[in-house]
C-alpha cells in the first residue's frame, strides 16, 4: 500500500516542478513592457515608462494634416528645436517641463542631463543642414533612458553624423530617425545613420511623406525600407519595448500614427 502511495507523491511532485517550470518559460516568453511610444506623425512621439511618467517629443501642431490629440498630458516636453512642426508645446495639457534644446537666441544647445521621474534625459547638439547649421540651424539629439532601454530621438538631423557625436549619443536600442529629405536626412543617409549607431532592438522612421501630410515635397518612407532586413508594421499605435530582442539584429518598425 506504500508504494503506490508513495508514487502518487512523487507524480504530483513533478507534475507541480512543471508547473513552476512552464510559469517562468511564460514570463520569460512574454516580459512585461518597461516603455511604450505612440507616434502622432511627423516626428511626434509619446515615451510612457511602465509606472506612467510621461514625455512627449517635438509636438505637432494642427495645421500640418495630422489630428493632435485632444487632451494630451505629460510630465515633460521635448523639442529638438525651434521649427514649428517640432514645437508645439502648447499641445501638452498641465504644466509639463519643457526641455528645449537650443538656447533661446538659437545660436547654441543646452546642455540637458535631467532625471523625470524614472526617465533620465539628456541632450547631444548636431545639425539641421549639412553645413553646420548655415542653412537650417541647429538641431538636438535627445537620448531617454527608461528601465535598462535607452532610446534615442535625432529630431530634424540634417546630416551624417561624426564619430565624435555617435559616441556621445552611446550605445542605443531604439533609434527613431528621419528619413523623408528636405530639410532632414534622406533614406541614403538615414541607413548610413542607422548602420552606424546600430540599435539593439529597433529603427522607427520618421518624419516622412504620409496621406494626411500636408507637407508633400517629403519623401515617403519606401526608399528607407528598400533592401532592409526584418521590416515590421506595426498593427496598434502604441509600441511595447521589452528591452528582448526577438530577432538576431535589429528590427525597422514602421509605426502607425494615431
């Protein structure tokens, strides 16, 4: 009468070892989010960390085509800088810090090495033009580190970037990148650009041709999708980092706007 006893004990033993087993392969297959970005157009993103600080880039504003959102909070605001298509910060309800990144007189960037909540911010000044800033003027690269992922804005960059600033932006997972031209880098350099700060996770384009659009001398985004690898659309607005790569090398996502 033992024995079977005993092997009773030892199935349920088992069987309660897989259980345990088969929660964490689950946890591990599925983590949960440490950030979401949902994109506006344009070069308009919303950054949520997973205990709901929130940062918004460059805001739009309402005379472009795309449909800003009606009651958009947020902890801080970014803006690359100063165009109207990037600065809109009038779009954020409450009183979100506002972190330019060019100094008032445009002439120069501001130094930002900030701490929003559980989201570190900090700056890299670069270009609008390839002629340092004679044509279009200055620019800023913001870099948001959130749960271990850094994530990496490049606003209006307008040309290839030095070894000098690649280092100073450091190792990146995300990058969201123009890609549309005029004004920005086109779909040649934008690869250039991405090859070379090589996101562990993703590459978003941005700032590119869409139907609502009103600005039509962009590029689209095809010429920036032509011969690239793990090419994603993303189905919802709202993209989860994990902070797991899925795939060997890094994903260009296209994003839908919302």
């Amino acid at each position: 009468m033992k024995k079977p006893r005993r092997s009773l004990v030892l199935a349920l033993l088992v069987l309660a070892a897989l259980s345990i087993s088969g929660s964490a392969l689950l946890v591990h297959a599925a983590p949960r989010p440490v950030a979401y970005l949902t994109w506006y157009g344009q070069s308009c993103f919303l950054l949520e960390s997973s205990t709901g600080t929130r940062i918004v880039m460059d805001p739009i504003p309402a005379n472009i085509g795309y449909l800003p959102p009606a009651d958009l909070h947020a902890d801080a605001v970014t803006v690359s800088h100063e165009h109207q298509d990037h600065n809109n910060v009038a779009l954020v309800r409450g009183k979100p810090r506002i972190l330019r990144g060019l100094t008032p007189d445009k002439k120069g960037w501001m130094k930002i090495d900030e701490k929003v909540k559980d989201i570190s911010v900090r700056s890299v000044g670069v270009y609008h033009d390839g002629k340092q800033g004679a044509e279009n003027g200055l620019n800023t690269v913001f870099v948001f580190e959130v749960g271990g992922v850094r994530i990496a804005h490049l606003g209006d960059l307008g040309h290839a970037l030095t070894d000098q600033q690649i280092s100073a932006i450091g190792s990146v997972d995300v990058v969201l990148v123009p890609v549309g031209g005029v004004g920005t880098i086109d779909a040649r350099l934008a690869t250039q650009v991405v090859d070379e700060i090589r996101p562990r996770l993703a590459a978003v384009p941005m700032h590119y041709r869409t139907d609502p659009l009103t600005i039509k001398d962009l590029a689209t985004v095809d010429g920036f999708l032509t011969g690239r690898p793990n090419v994603r659309r993303e189905t919802g607005t709202r993209l989860a980092i994990t902070g797991l790569r899925s795939r060997p090398s890094a994903e260009t996502v296209i994003m839908r706007y919302q």
